[in-house]
C-alpha cells in the first residue's frame, strides 16, 4: 500500500537515520517496492548518493541457466538442452534468485499450434523441427547490473534490476567483450568479424548505436587467432582493461589485455602456477583486483590475486581441497571452467553433470543448486545488482513483435501460461 503524506506510525518510529541503512541492505527488487511507502522514502531512493552506495553494497552473484530436462514430457515439447531461466546465487545466505524467465517455451508452444499470418493470409503451423533452436539464450556479458543478452541474432542489453533494455543493432560479429567505458559513462561491445580477415569493432550502446573499427590488432590476433565468444570465456574487467584467459592458439600462457581507453592490445604476465602445471579455469573482478582460479592435481583450486596491478605481481590467497568423492557422485566435473572460486572468502562452484555444487573454503559442500526436471549449467559471469538509470535504456514494457512474440522474449513470467510448470 502507498502512503502519500506521511508514513504510518509503526514505520514513522524507525529512526530517520537508520532507514537509509536499512534500505542499503535490500535487494533491487525490495528497494523499488519502497518507493511507494512514502514521500520520504521515495525522496532518499531516488536521490544518486543513495544509488550509488546501494550498488556498492550490493555483492556480486555468480550465474547459472536451469535447463529444461524432463524425460516425461513429449519430444516436441521438450527440446534438448531448452534453457528456462537465468539464476544469480546469492553466497552467504546460499539463496538463489530469478534474473531472467525466458518466454521461448511459450513461443514453441504457439508456433506449434496456432497458424503463422503474413500479409493477411494464414500459413499452416510450422513442426517443431521447422522452428529455431528454442534454447538460443546466451548471456555475452554483466557489467554494473546490465546483462548482455542474445536471442538468436537478436542482441539486447538489459537491466534486471530496473526491468529497463534496449535492443542492439543486429550483425553477425562474434561478441568478445562487453564493458563501461569510463571516460564517456556508455557500455560498450567488442565485437570479432572475420569475414575475410579478422576485425575488431566497438560498437556504443547508445541512443545512436555508433560502431567502429579498431586499427591495428593484427600483431596479437588474425584469422587463424582468434578470441572465443564471451559466452564461452568472458573476460574480467579490471583497472579499464578486458583480460583473457590463455586461448588454445598461444603457445605460451600470457594473458591478453584490452585497455579499453587506449583501445589497444597487450600481454600480461599469469600466476606462477600457470607457468608451471596449473590449469587456468576461471578469471575474475573480485573486489576490484583481477583474480585466477587454478585447479592442480585434480584436487586442489587456488585462488590467485594481482595485488600489484602495475608490477603485474600475483600472490596465492587461498587453496581448497575439491570434494573428489562428492564430484564422482554428481558426474564428475567439467574440466575447462568446471571449477570456480567465486570470492576472496573462498566460495567455490563446481560445474557436474548432474548439476552445480557450491562448496566452502575448506571443500565442504555446502549446497547443490539443482531442481527438478531441470539441469543447472554454470555460466561464466557475475552479476551486480544496481538500480542507477542507465540513459541508454530507455525501454521498460516488452513489445508485441512477429506472430505475437514478446520482444525482448524475456519478461513473460512462465509460471503463468507456459505448457509446462516451472516453480
């Protein structure tokens, strides 16, 4: 309920400076809702201090897709690998919350059924193997709260927090890299084309989407070179710079860097471990340090940080003993990116076949993200929640596209009106 005047006597006892810290201390969603409690209340949410220190406390979230798995459900119901929702963990309380709901499943299901119109006559409806892989959801990128996300060729930056998007200009061009550009306050996309020659474009998320070519990248990357989609291996932003873990075409084990002002290439130094017998499995942004889970062995992950950005200096925080027998009973683990040390606390996420293990420092598990019917597959971003505008997302209600589809085809809640349940 609103409270236009002033806010009832049971919230009207909270000391005025204690609201604020308390308001801190909620999630996007909650804050949001606050707005309607009071004038008051509406007026320190919207003022940017309170903005900008929510944000900051705000911690970050590692990802994970629940894939669609019922051997139940008929074929043509139940595509392979059907991705369903975007998940954010919440480490210390354990929890999990819903980013995205994916309305594919109920586009399947009226394509299936109900017949295509164009031009004002009616096609026969279309057989499941006619339509587009269903499970076409990528998330290329996260940065301050907004996900780069893509639907087929269709690409959209989207804020889950303040359900604000905007959709970005279609092109063929592999994503590499999505970031803030500092000195201009707009993200930005770092996009591989290489039609007849590798090209590197930025492209500006903005009301006029500018894109550009990058000169000279040619001494680090060429056609036979190249990056692998952000999907795939995303890489941290740390100090302006985009940092990649070792790609299969190096033949040492360098970390390539992206200066993001200068926009040039470069080499950086790995962990000691890398050099040695270590394999690299995850780079991160924690706590604004650039930081490199290593698996060695086979039962042991290491979390090493540059604690010296410009010295390039690496130092090992911390070392957890992986729960091997816990892993062999849930498929075993993925061995690239299988194994994630998620914060400076030592929270590990371990990517199994039959699911996402999230143990402690000292290998405990401490929780098996899994529900049923469905499959958790780890997606290699964090995500921070922050209810700052963004100007570039102007766009707050989905709109009717083709044959009914909801653009962007992500806010449909799919508990309401989807063929099959999900909770």
């Amino acid at each position: 309920m609103a409270y236009h005047g002033e806010p009832p006597a049971a919230l009207g006892s909270i000391p005025d400076d204690l609201i604020p810290e308390i308001l801190l201390r909620l999630p996007a969603p909650a804050v949001l809702r606050s707005r309607a409690v009071c004038k008051l209340w509406r007026s320190l949410i919207d003022d940017d201090r309170f903005l900008g220190a929510h944000r900051r406390h705000r911690p970050p979230m590692p990802l994970f897709y629940l894939h669609r798995d019922d051997s139940t459900a008929p074929p043509e119901l139940n595509p392979p690998n059907l991705r369903v929702r975007l998940e954010a963990i919440d480490l210390r309380p354990r929890a999990t919350q819903t980013l995205i709901r994916f309305a594919v499943a109920q586009e399947h299901r009226h394509i299936l059924s109900s017949p295509r119109r164009r031009h004002g006559w009616a096609a026969p409806a279309v057989l499941a193997d006619q339509i587009e892989e269903p499970s076409a959801f990528d998330v290329h990128g996260s940065c301050d709260g907004v996900l780069l996300v893509s639907h087929g060729w269709t690409l959209f930056a989207y804020n889950p927090a303040a359900r604000r998007w905007a959709r970005l200009p279609d092109n063929g061009s592999t994503i590499v890299g999505f970031y803030a550009h500092r000195p201009t306050g707009t993200f930005r996309v770092l996009l591989s084309h290489g039609c007849c020659r590798e090209e590197h474009w930025v492209l500006t998320i903005c009301r006029g989407m500018t894109q550009r070519r990058i000169p000279g990248t040619d001494e680090f990357l060429s056609d036979h070179n190249r990056l692998r989609p952000a999907c795939e291996s995303p890489p941290a932003l740390v100090s302006g710079c985009l940092h990649w873990l070792p790609q299969s075409f190096q033949s040492n084990r360098d970390l390539l860097t992206f200066d993001t002002v200068s926009e040039t290439f470069r080499w950086m130094r790995p962990p000691p471990a890398v050099e040695a017998d270590g394999h690299a499995q995850a780079l991160l942004e924690l706590d604004g340090m650039l930081a490199m889970t290593v698996t060695r062995g086979g039962d042991l992950a290491q979390l090493w940080v540059m604690g010296d950005y410009e010295e390039q200096a690496w130092f090992c925080k911390l070392q957890v003993s992986l729960p091997v027998d816990h892993i062999g009973r849930f498929g075993g683990a993925v061995h690239l990116g299988g194994v994630a040390i998620v914060s400076q606390e030592g929270d590990v996420l371990i990517q199994c076949e039959h699911g996402l293990l999230q143990c402690d420092s000292v290998g405990r598990v401490q929780k098996h993200h899994q529900l049923e019917h469905h499959r958790a597959v780890a997606v290699p971003h964090m995500f921070k929640e922050n209810i700052v505008p963004h100007d570039c997302l102007d766009r707050q209600q989905p709109r009717e596209g083709w044959e009914g589809r909801q653009s962007p085809p992500f806010f449909r809640d799919m508990r309401d009106g989807c063929y099959y349940p999900t909770p």
